[in-house]
C-alpha cells in the first residue's frame, strides 16, 4: 500500500466520523429549532434560525471534504 493511500484512508475515515457527528447534531439543532418555533418564543426563533445556518456549514463542509477526498482517490 502506497503511503497516498494510507493518507487517504486516514482522511476518509476522519471524514465519515465527522459526517455521523455533524449529521447528529443538525438532527439534535434540528428538534430544537421546532420546539422554539413552535412554543412561540422569538428568543429561542431567533437562536433556532442561527442554529440552521450553522448546520447548513457543517454540511457544506463535510461535503466539501467528501469532494476532495474523491478528487485524491482519482490521482
């Protein structure tokens, strides 16, 4: 095994882990934001619309890592 591809493998597990942890934490800011929304308070509306911006982030990011990945795997 060549050592790009142990690097590789290194960033694609690291990738997935934060994948499964960014995915966890939208769900979790996900089931917070609707229960501000819906208990009609603006300071926890205003606290769940950041919160989506920050989990709209971490998926590009993750996304973003996921395409380079690929792009090194192609070399």
């Amino acid at each position: 095994m060549r050592k790009i591809d142990k690097i590789i493998a290194a960033l694609t597990a690291l990738t997935k882990f934060a994948e499964a942890f960014t995915l966890g934490f939208a769900v979790f800011q996900l089931v917070n934001a609707a229960r501000g929304i819906m208990e009609k308070n603006p300071q926890k509306r205003e606290e769940a619309k950041d919160n989506i911006k920050y989990i709209a982030i971490g998926v590009i990011l993750c996304v973003s890592a996921e395409i380079i990945i690929n792009y090194l795997k192609t070399l």
